[in-house]
C-alpha cells in the first residue's frame, strides 16, 4: 500500500441515482484544479463481470476504456470532467472479485484454507483499491461503492471500507452521499432518512466524515447542526448538493461551500497551487448562454432511456459550448421510422446522428434514416452500428445491391457488405470478446476527415464485431463513398465519407468516448459547426 497516496471513499444513502459519480467527478476536479493528481474508480456490487453483457435498459451505457475494459458509464464521467484516461483497474465488480479469489482457489493459492467472504473477497477488494495507489501515480485515490448503504450485495465493500479506514488512519476519508428530501405537505425538508443512513452505516463500523445532502431547496443552518449532532460529522463538512442546471455546475457549487478546503485539511494535504478552474468557467459560460441553436437527431432504438447514449449527449454538449451553440436533441425512435414516416420526423433537423447499436429491431428505420441525411445534404454522422447503416443504404441504394445487409441483422443477405470477421468466427463466449478498446487509424489525406483531425494517425476505442467488407471497397470508392480511415494493421475500413455531400461520415470507432470538457472531440465539434451552417442555410 503506498503510503503517500490518500483514499477517499464515497458511499450513497437513502436512495440510489443520487449522483455520487458525479459528485465523485465533480470533487476530484476541484483537487485537480489546486495541482493533485486524482484519480476515481467504481466498485461495483453486481454479479456480472462487467457491464458488457448487460441490457442498455439495466444499466444504460456500457463506457469502453482504451486498455478495452467494458465499463459502467460513470467511468465516462470521470474521464470527461478528469481529462484523463482510465482503465480496467478503475471499474471493479463482484463478478470480477470472486472470478479471482476462484481462479486463485483452484490454483491452490489458499494452501488448503476454507474460503470465506472475510478475509479473501474482502482481501481482494481491498487489493483493487489500492492497486491505483500502488502504481505512484496519483495523490488521491476517490473510490465509489455502487448501491446503496443497506444493500446485502454492498455488505463485503463497506466491511473492507471500515478494514482501510482502520489501516490507514489519517490517509484516508468518507463521503457518504444522501437525500434530503422535501416534503410538499408541510413544505419541509426532512432530516430523518439521512440520520437512518448514516446510522446504518456507523453500525458497520464506518463513521462518515463528511455529508453531501442532495436536495431540492437549500438545507438552513439549524438543519446542518442537527444533523451534525446526530450523525457525529462537523458542521463544516454537513455540505448540499441541490439539483444544477448541467452536471459541469456541480465542481462550482461545491467549491462555493469550500469542500476541497475541508477535504484537505481532514486528509493533512496542502495544495499544490491556487485553485484556478477558469477554463471550466469559461466553458460553463459557453454552455449556459450560447448565442446560436440547433437541433440534432439522435437516432437510435434505446431512446426512451437517455442514459443509453449518454456520452454522445455529453460529446453535443461539449462540442455545442465549443461552437457557442444551444444543441437540442431530438431523440428519435428508429422502430418508428419507415419510408413514409421518415420525411415527417427528419424535417427540421439541422443534423443526423445514428446511434451505436446491436440487433435487428430498428435497424431498418436507422437505414431510412441514413438515405434521408444523404438524399437531402442533411449532415449525417454514423458511429459504429449507424455508420454500417450508411454502408448498407449506400449499397442498396447507389450501388444497386439489393438485399444488402449486415451478416448480423440477416445471415443469409446475398451482399454481406458488413461481415463478421474471420478471428470472431469461432468466438462462442459473450463477454469481452469484440474488438475492443484503442486501434491506430490512418486517415487518407485530403479527406475531410484527416481535415478534422489534422493529424496522419489517430487512436479511437472500438466495441463491434462485423466490419465493412473489404471485397466492395473498390465498387464503394467508384460510386463515392470513400474510405478516410484504415487500420493499419488489418487495412479494415474504420471510417467511410460521402464525396458530395455537406457531411456525411460514418465511424466504425465510437469518438464519443474520449470527447471531455477540457478537449472536446473534433468530429462532434465540426459535426456540431456543419449543422449551424445547414441550419443558416
Ligand atoms: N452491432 C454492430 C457490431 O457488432 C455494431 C456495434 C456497435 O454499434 N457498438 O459490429
């Protein structure tokens, strides 16, 4: 364990979805600001291995990492506000604890002992919490436990919470994160649920040292005192966390209540450098009064739950500060597309963005959706499923090849111009077997994309298994929908732009996952500028 670096642990009450990853994000920003180097990891009190295998509608995204890691979305969070990468060390789930603690089992590591929950999954949580530390890298370590305080499954993390506290004295604080709630009948905010939280926790053996209270009005002076007094936590650390207009206030709303000055004294850090978060400012002044406006349609078949495209949202966001531009996003069903619905849902927009994808349901209205963008010089952006939609529709469509398909959407298509590739043939098992995370891309000079990028070679993350087919590249090229990026290890195709059209680019990667605050990506930035101009126009 090193001993320099320090832990923060960050634990929820009283309800889920209260935004301790945002809250998480929002704190080591601050830290980040005043010269630390931080870093934030998600434990996961879940089954599964990771999140890969999961259904949008369970748990929205599934955030992929450079190193190939398939992750909870919060990790997306962390890399946006951060600016800085993570990796499969930063998300950790019961599934994966206990696949190690068997593996070592069944190697004979226990020498004979009985396994038990204490102390060998906790010995291993515990060794994925500081595996960060241990790398030297960074001075704050802020470690989430997912669920709730009370939950059977969280019971092992908040043991092995109350074991580091323990072991490392000073180094090392705890946030626990509840509600406040309001209550209409009596117009009051109440206090009990998050005494009963934190009381459940003390009997775990975690005494908090700080409280963040979500809530909807602001928490008076008396209420800090009574919750002070009955929780044991100061007055100072007893902080609110009321709902903001955009997640990227929160760093701002904490700052103005000093938690990082609290953080610091209880954890005996002195700041590197005055806290200057002005570039975060200026963006939040972009994003909060921009002077332009557009309206983007995001196509996709998990619309009813926003989450499922959550980083593509933040990507608009980030690009529409960038541009100076409000982007509105229409969330448009693909299952309800069909050739005569099309033209009345695609009117209007200023911008066309196909979602990331898997199966056959919707992907029909997705390929309507692509001929609308093409036909009518509406910009059109693909990403991954959607830019094989645009590789599908251009086959059907320009280059006559009827029955055109994916091998995924339908096996026995006569032109499998999206194809399975011959290393995923014989792959049986689901779970972290796609391509997965960064691959180098050649972009071919003179394309608007290399345009974009302004730089030979780029490293995007991917998560699909079929790739555009090779053997129509030259009929592809001929009819003008030319290849801009090419791996050059494999010489697949991993970007694919129309000749003449205002912007029509389809990516086989998902950019969406390294757009931040701090560097918002450039193919969301342009996409975001070409839709103003359509709109002008
Ligand atoms: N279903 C497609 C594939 O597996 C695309 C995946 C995606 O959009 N992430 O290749």
């Amino acid at each position: 364990m090193s001993s320099n670096t320090k832990y923060i642990f960050v634990t929820g009450g009283v309800t889920s979805s209260l935004g301790k990853g945002i809250v998480s994000a929002s704190l080591a920003t601050l830290l980040q600001s005043r010269g630390f180097s931080v870093t934030i990891q998600k434990l996961d009190p879940y089954i599964n291995i990771d999140p890969g295998t999961l259904n949008p509608y369970e748990h929205g995204e599934c955030y992929v990492t450079d190193d190939g890691a398939e992750t909870d979305l919060d990790l997306g969070h962390y890399e946006r506000f951060l600016n800085q990468p993570t990796s499969q060390a930063n998300n950790v789930t019961t599934g994966r604890i206990y696949q190690s603690v068997i593996e070592k089992e069944r190697k004979g590591d226990y020498l004979g002992k009985t396994v038990q929950v204490i102390p060998h999954i906790t010995d291993e949580i515990k060794r994925r919490i500081c595996l960060l530390g241990d790398t030297g890298r960074f001075d704050v370590v802020i470690t989430e436990i997912g669920g709730t305080v009370g939950d059977i499954e969280a019971l092992p993390y908040i043991e092995t919470v109350r074991q580091l506290r323990w072991e490392l004295g000073k180094n090392c604080l705890s946030i626990h994160l509840t509600l406040v709630p309001y209550l209409k009948a009596t117009g009051e905010l109440k206090t009990k649920p998050t005494q009963h939280s934190v009381k459940m926790l003390q009997e775990s053996g975690v005494q908090p040292d700080i409280l963040v209270c979500r809530a909807e009005y602001p928490l008076s002076d008396e209420m800090k005192d009574k919750l002070a007094l009955f929780t044991n936590v100061t007055k100072d650390a007893v902080f609110q966390s009321l709902d903001a207009e955009t997640i990227y206030q929160v760093p701002l709303l904490l700052r103005d209540q000093r938690m990082d000055e609290v953080v610091m004294e209880k954890l005996n850090l002195t700041s590197k450098r005055a806290s200057d978060l002005s570039a975060w400012e200026g963006f939040l002044e972009r994003l909060r009064f921009p002077h332009h406006e557009v309206t983007i349609g995001l196509i996709g078949k998990y619309v009813e739950l926003k989450d499922a495209y959550k980083s593509i949202a933040e990507a608009l966001i980030h690009a529409g500060a960038q541009n100076d531009t409000r982007v509105n996003i229409e969330w448009i069903h693909s299952e309800h597309l069909d050739p005569v619905h099309v033209k009345e849902r695609m009117e209007g927009l200023h911008g066309i963005l196909v979602a990331p994808g898997f199966g056959e349901r919707g992907f029909e209205g997705k390929i309507e959706s692509v001929r609308y963008a093409r036909e009518n010089g509406v910009p059109f952006f693909g990403i991954c499923f959607g830019m094989q939609a645009a590789v599908i529709e251009y086959a059907r469509h320009v280059l006559g090849l009827t029955g055109a398909n994916s091998r995924e959407v339908n096996p026995e298509t006569p032109h499998a111009v999206i194809d399975l590739m011959a290393e995923q043939k014989a792959v049986t098992h689901k779970g972290g077997t796609m391509r997965l995370g960064s691959c180098a891309c050649d972009l071919t000079p003179g394309t608007l994309t290399h345009r974009i990028y302004s730089e030979a070679q780029i490293h995007e993350r991917h998560r699909h298994r079929y790739e555009f087919n090779n053997d129509y590249l030259t009929s592809f090229e001929k009819a003008g929908l030319i290849p801009a990026g090419i791996n050059p290890e494999t010489g697949l195709v991993e970007v694919v732009e129309m000749k003449d059209h205002p912007w029509f680019v389809g990516v086989q990667f998902h950019p969406e996952y390294k757009s931040t605050v701090a560097n918002p990506h450039p193919l969301f930035v342009d996409f975001v500028r070409a839709a103003a101009a359509h709109a002008k126009a």
